[in-house]
C-alpha cells in the first residue's frame, strides 16, 4: 500500500470518528408537546353556592339552610340566589327581606335571578307556588312581562280574578308579538270580561 492510500485511509476513520461523536454529543429533540384539553369554565360562585344549596331550598329544610352550606356570596346575583332558595320554599317574606337588602337600584337584578328559578315551577303547573313567586318578581321588577304572564294565568287558575286580570293587561302593555302568548293573554280576558263566569280551563302551552 502506498503512502497515498494510508494518507486516504486515515483520513476516512477519522471523518467516520468525527461524526460519530458529534452524533453522540447531540442532544435528542424533544418530543412534541401534547395540546391541552380545551378547559371548561368553572361555575360562578353565585352559580356553585345554589347548587349546593338547592337540596334544602324546601320548607321542611330550609330553616336549617345555614347549617349546611356557607353564607351565599356577598353579590347581587348571590342575594337573588339565596332569595330564590326561600322563595322555593314558600317562604316569600323572608325571601323579600333578602332582596330588601340589597341595593335599590340592584333589587331588579336579584329579583330576576328569582325569576329564572322560579320559571320552571310555573311550567310545572304549581300555580300556588308559582303565583306567589311571581308576584315577588313583579314588586321588585314591574315590567318583566313573562313574569306578568305568568302571574295572570296562575291567578286566574286560582281564581283571583281581579290580579288575573291587572297582570294580564301589563303583560300586553310591554309585550305585543302576535302568538301563543298574546292568544292565551286575550282569551282569559275575554273570559274575565264576561258576565257569566266560565270554568276555569287551562290554556294549551304557547311555546
């Protein structure tokens, strides 16, 4: 072998040798980060307090309500919360002294987280409880018309014509699409109006 080819042979191990250690010294890339989960929104606190406190929002339980679960949160919304819970229960005056705390032009606020609960127990065809939630709707926020709705109807079911009567007639001042809502408002009207006083019927559900 000549001088020639060891000068090329040495040449090749060292240039193999080279990369080898550049490969080894190479630190390995990193695997690719994994995308988090999209994170869902934690309940308001207002929101998280209700739900705790909605097993005792009854009028057996109520009364014990502070025994079980923290004070509602020092908010507008926590005051209507906490005023819903009683109005559940039937409890209505202790429901209002809870609004009443609140500040005045912030009661209409507390009084439509009441509404909200109470809506579906109006659905459900409670008319006494139903009623009764209303009307605390109606003190605090006068021109909630589904509230007034509401009221008219569950009042006329019971009987109380003359309330009937005040609430379905606001409901039509603030509220004038032509559907079901409007139909059921004018029918029991029509019926108030007349002298001979019809039995009571429940109206088919507008929705």
């Amino acid at each position: 072998m000549t001088r020639t080819h060891y000068t090329i042979a040495w040449s090749y191990v060292l240039l193999c040798a080279l990369f080898i250690g550049r490969a080894m010294s190479a630190k390995p890339s990193p695997a690719p980060a994994r995308l988090a989960p999209p994170s869902v929104p934690p309940p308001t606190s207002e929101v998280a307090w209700f739900r705790q406190a909605k097993p005792y929002c009854n009028s057996v339980e109520v009364q014990t309500l502070s025994q079980h679960v923290p004070p509602a949160p020092a908010t507008t919304t926590g005051a209507g919360y906490h005023a819903a819970c009683f109005a559940l229960a039937g409890r209505i005056a202790d429901a209002r002294q809870i609004i009443d705390r609140v500040r005045p032009g912030e009661r209409a606020q507390a009084a439509g987280v009441v509404f909200d609960v109470g809506h579906p127990v109006a659905d459900a065809g409670d008319d006494r409880s139903a009623g009764a939630i209303m009307e605390l709707v109606i003190d605090y926020w006068p021109t909630n018309y589904m509230a007034l709705y509401h009221a008219g109807m569950v009042e006329y079911m019971l009987g109380q014509r003359k309330l009937a009567r005040r609430n379905l007639e606001e409901f039509l001042k603030y509220y004038q699409q032509p559907d079901g809502w409007t139909a059921n408002a004018r029918a029991v009207l029509k019926r108030l109006d007349s002298p001979v006083e019809a039995p009571l019927e429940r109206l088919p559900d507008p929705r």
